[in-house]
C-alpha cells in the first residue's frame, strides 16, 4: 500500500510540474539528487531567487541567490519537492524536480 501511495503521489508531483511553464533557457545546476541532508544550488546571474515548494504547493522555503546557495534540508520531510528559480521581476525561469531522502 505504501508503494502505491508514492506512485500516486509522483504522477501528482508531475502533473503539477507539467503545468508549470519555463520562459527561455537559463543556465543552472542542482546536486546532489536525491538529497540527504544539503542541497546546492548554483545559477547564471540572471536568476537571482529560489523558491522550494512541496507537492501540495506550499512555500517550504523563499531565497535570494547570488550565483550559489547551499542549503540545509534536515528540516524538510521526506518527499518530492520543486525547486523553482526566478528573475530579478520574480518570474518563473526554471523548475527541477528534488527528492529528499533521510
């Protein structure tokens, strides 16, 4: 039963990635994925903040980035979460799909 619950779950966290639209092509890493316990985000000077959201669509965290953030996710819990990169008019440039794993 649980195994079903995560599939559901991942084609949730899908379908709520697919809706979310991409405006031009920005240059940006994020590693390790899955992550344990720090996440780093690196990004082209364009993109100057972070938001991580869960996939009910709650805020778990709001950043400003300049160039590389290394966070912690010791608090978030177990799940696929995105991470979701913005311009300096705060508009979407890029999601990626994180898993966190304790």
């Amino acid at each position: 039963r649980a195994n079903t619950a995560r599939i559901d779950n991942d084609k949730i966290c899908h379908q709520s990635l697919a809706q979310l639209t991409e405006k031009n092509e920005v240059s940006y890493s994020i590693f390790p994925n899955p992550t344990h316990n720090l996440l780093t985000i690196e990004a082209s000077n364009e993109i100057n903040r972070v938001e991580i959201v869960d996939c009910s669509g709650k805020s778990v965290l709001n950043e400003e980035l300049i160039n590389q953030l290394i966070l912690s996710t010791v608090d978030f819990q177990n799940g696929i979460y995105f991470v979701r990169l913005m311009d300096s008019n705060n508009e979407l440039r890029a999601t990626e799909k994180v898993i966190v794993l304790h």
